[in-house]
C-alpha cells in the first residue's frame, strides 16, 4: 500500500503530539516553579506541591526534566534574563565610572525588588561533581560581559581574558556589599545608607583602576 506524499505516518504524529505535550509540561513546570521561588524562595519548592499545581503526576517532573536541579537552572535562568533586561536598559553611555555605577545600583534595585529569586540564584546548589550545564553558563556568563566596555575603558592595556576575570572580581565585591547590606548580618544598614555605600565602592574601585593603568603606560 502506497502512502501519498502529504500524509504523516501515524507513528510520528503520536510522536508529535507527545513532544508537544512534553514542551507544554515543561513550560507549565517552569511557570509555577518562578512563581512559587519569587514569592516563598527556593525553600518552597518542593517536588510534589508542583506536581499538583500542574495537574501531573510527580513522575511526569522527571520525563520533562532531568531533575529538580535542571527545573531550578531553567527558573534561574529567566531571572538573569530579566536582570539582563534591567542591566540593559540602565546603561548608559558615559564615563566608565558612571556606566559602572549605573549598572550596580540596577543590581541593587533588582535584589530589592525580587529578592527571593535574586537570592535563588546563589543559593542553588548542584550535587557534588555535576557540572554546570554549558546553556546555564552562556547565560550566566553573558552578565559579566555588560562590564567589558567600562572596564576597557578603564584599563585600556589589558586584554580580554585579564578583563573578563577583573569583571568577575568586580561583580563580586558588588554582591558581596548588596548581600551583606540586605541581610543586615554584620550590621544594621538602612536603604539609604546602603546606596551610599555601594557608590562608595564604585568610586573607589574606579580610582584604583584608573591608577592600575597609569602604572602600566
């Protein structure tokens, strides 16, 4: 019997609609997961109350993800794209210490503004030897590109490498300020103060890389 050239062999439609189903699974699974990190943290999420907003079987978790870990990183991963998009719209073409500055109080007023899923992103920890997945990488990698450009600026005769680690060493004194100030662990520090701490950093760290390169020429 010959099959005419438009028709779909029925194998392979039920094969379509069980990718579609799968995608729709995935989908639904990650919505809620962000709903339910951005409003209770990662604490609150727990495997089977997903499920059940899902209207799924625990089981189905598994056949759209790997694990509960790659459903957290795909959650993460919408957060650094949303911080994207701020970081993105709050620069601005200026000096490389205004740029800077511009983009960390965007951080700042993202942690704020989404706590708990800025703190998932931290938080979040893989099992013991897994590595982390090359797309989660990319996007997380893609953060620290933003402070290339202020960072050639500052220090004109480093190379890519040295200023891709330079931005990492940056982001991190900046989290660490932002973090620190918002638990309030080491001491109490109002919004206003913690504002004028981070420019505080900024400057500061603007001034030593303005003198690295100068020491350099």
């Amino acid at each position: 019997m010959f099959m005419s050239n438009w028709e779909t062999p029925l194998n392979e439609k039920n094969a379509d609609a069980g990718a579609d189903r799968r995608t729709q699974l995935r989908d639904r699974l990650i919505d809620i997961a962000q709903e339910t990190v951005a409003a209770q943290g990662l604490g609150g999420l727990k495997a089977r109350d997903l499920a059940a907003a899902a209207g799924c079987a625990l089981g189905a978790i598994y056949t759209a993800f790997h694990d509960l870990d790659e459903l957290i990183l795909r959650v993460n991963a919408r957060t650094l794209a949303r911080l994207e998009l701020a970081l993105d719209a709050a620069f601005v073409d200026a000096e490389a210490e205004q740029a800077l500055e511009a983009m960390a109080r965007t951080y700042l007023s993202f942690a704020r503004i989404e706590e708990p899923s800025w703190r998932a992103l931290f938080e979040h920890r893989l099992p013991p030897g897994a590595p982390v997945p090359a797309w989660y990488a990319d996007d997380r990698n893609r953060l620290f590109s933003r402070l290339d450009a202020p960072l050639a600026q500052l220090l004109p005769g480093k190379d890519a490498t040295a200023r891709a680690a330079l931005a990492r060493t940056l982001f991190s004194a900046v989290h660490g300020v932002i973090a620190l100030g918002l638990e309030e662990k080491i001491a109490e520090t109002p919004p206003k103060l913690l504002d004028e701490q981070l420019g505080v950093l900024i400057r500061l760290l603007a001034a030593g890389l303005m003198m690295e390169s100068a020491r350099l020429i």
